[in-house]
C-alpha cells in the first residue's frame, strides 16, 4: 500500500506498458491540459495542440492572448491528458495522464527551430500562425505519469518509464 | 479592458453562441476532467464519462479508486473541458471549459436514481458497472465557462447562459 491507500489497484509496469504508454504520447496531436488558474486557484482544463521532441518530451504551441499561457508562466505545474476514445464506453479506451513543469522554449535557441519543424510536421495547418508573434513553444518536463489502459488496468510510470532511448 | 488585460480577445456572448455552447454541453459523453492534487498541489487531468441533468448541470460517474475521486473530496473545485475535434487542426473546433465545484450526489436521494437513469440513456455499456459499491455520482455546479468557438472566437460565459430554461 502507498501512503494514499491506492498502490493495489495499480499493475506492475513492463516493457509492454512503456511502449504501449510512449507511443500514445508520440501519436498524439492534441491533448487536454490542466493549469492553475492565477486568479482564482481552480484548476482550468483547455485544449492544446502538441508534438514531440525526439527525447520523448512533449512540447505545445500556445498563445499568449489564451489563460493557460499566463497561468504557466505564473505556476508551471501542469498535467496533460491524452488519448482519445473510440466508439463505445470512452473510458475503455487508453489514455495517459502527465504530471509536467511548463519551460517556454526560448525563440533564439535551437530547440525552436527544432521545435517548429516537427510542430508542422505534425500540424501542415499550423503553417497559417507558427510565426504570429504571441505564441510560444512550451516543453512539458515530465514528473511523473499515470497510464489507463482501461477498466481495472492502471499503471504509475516514470519519466524513465516515458522517455525514448536517444 | 479587464484586469488581466484579455478583455479584447473576448467576443460578445449572443443566444446563437449560448444555444451552441449548451449543445456541446449536452452532447458530451466524455470529457476532461482537471482536479488539485491532494499530495502535490499539481493539477491532475483524467478522462471522466459524463452526462448532464435537465437543468444543464453536467455530472460524471467516478470511482473512489481513482485519484480524481479524493481530489474532488478534498478540494471540490475543478474544470471540464467538452468538446472533441473532428478532422483538420484539433484547434479549428469548438470546445467549452467550464469551471466547477464538484458535490456528491447522495445515493439515497432522488437526484441519484435520476442520474443513474440519464446515465445509463446516455452510457449503455455502464450498465456493467453502474451499480459496483466504490462508485458516485459527482453534479459539477457551473461557476462560470470559456468557450472557444475556434480562432479568435472565444466567449466568457456566466451560468445563467449556460443553464436550460425548465
């Protein structure tokens, strides 16, 4: 048992969870994110486009005229979910949960560049605003992260557990 | 100009945008929830089926095994992002976060024989778990809304826009 009681409802992690758990994050284009409001405290759950850095690492595309921008650069603290349902119960569908700290990806560094071809490889439409001036690219540094393979099959994995070998 | 400084980007919120905001409400099976993390602060993202009153109030149907379930238990406030993309930019659709204060739906009363109800209309496969001890019905009691109808179409929304006329 952990300390909050719910270590027997998770599985034992093996290298079939992690490949399962990488390449929902790797396929995925979009995702729901999670920030700490400025204002108030409460949570705020938003839409975010996103891609992957070749490490692993999952980066967005966001503007500074929407909240969650402000609320990263306030509290980096964030999660994102990904994984969409297909037909049927959508909670038997996988999904993954990450616990990240938000890094804005400093427009004169390599990383943006790099960070802007995978984006419009990912994204063709994004061609219409990748070079407006109020967005950024965010890196999501992964904590930690809960993987839901669907009823009764819940994993905790590591950033180790995510992370490519490059 | 509001104090954070975002009124600008906000349109006006007329009946059509109130009508198409209640509809994606309504029509949601399944949406992103964001809790507070009760160990960390972190704000956590978990997928959640939903499904909504007559008087527009949406309420999920979660496990005490899962995280979001204690979160919500020791800090009610939460968000619910609605919505799903279709083909083309995920950004390009519309969506609807709303902020909330999440409150259990006592299984002795008449709002849960209700909601069991709804849900099951709305979730024919829950009917394999609707009854199981560990779940509840949580009623997520609207504070206020975001809609964003695509780019450059956002809208505040109060809970009175939201809520059907019955």
């Amino acid at each position: 048992m952990s300390e909050n009681g719910k270590k027997d409802v998770l599985l034992e992690v093996d290298d079939s969870v992690r490949e399962t758990a990488r390449n929902l994050v790797q396929a995925a284009r979009y995702g729901a994110l999670a920030t700490l409001s400025t204002n108030d405290g409460y949570p705020q759950c938003t839409r975010v486009g996103l891609a992957t850095f070749k490490d692993g690492t999952p980066f967005i595309f966001i503007s500074a005229l929407a909240a969650h921008t402000g609320a990263l650069l306030a509290d980096p603290r964030c999660a994102l979910l990904v994984g969409e349902p297909g037909k049927g119960d959508p909670l038997a569908h996988p999904r993954i949960s990450l616990s990240c700290r938000a890094e804005v990806v400093a427009p004169h560094l390599n990383d943006a560049k790099q960070a802007r071809k995978i984006y419009l490889e990912a994204h063709s439409k994004a061609q219409l605003y990748i070079d407006l001036p109020d967005f950024r690219f965010f890196r999501l540094v992964l904590v930690k992260a809960s993987f839901n393979g669907g009823f009764g099959r819940a994993y905790a994995l590591s950033t180790a557990d995510l992370m490519m070998q490059i």
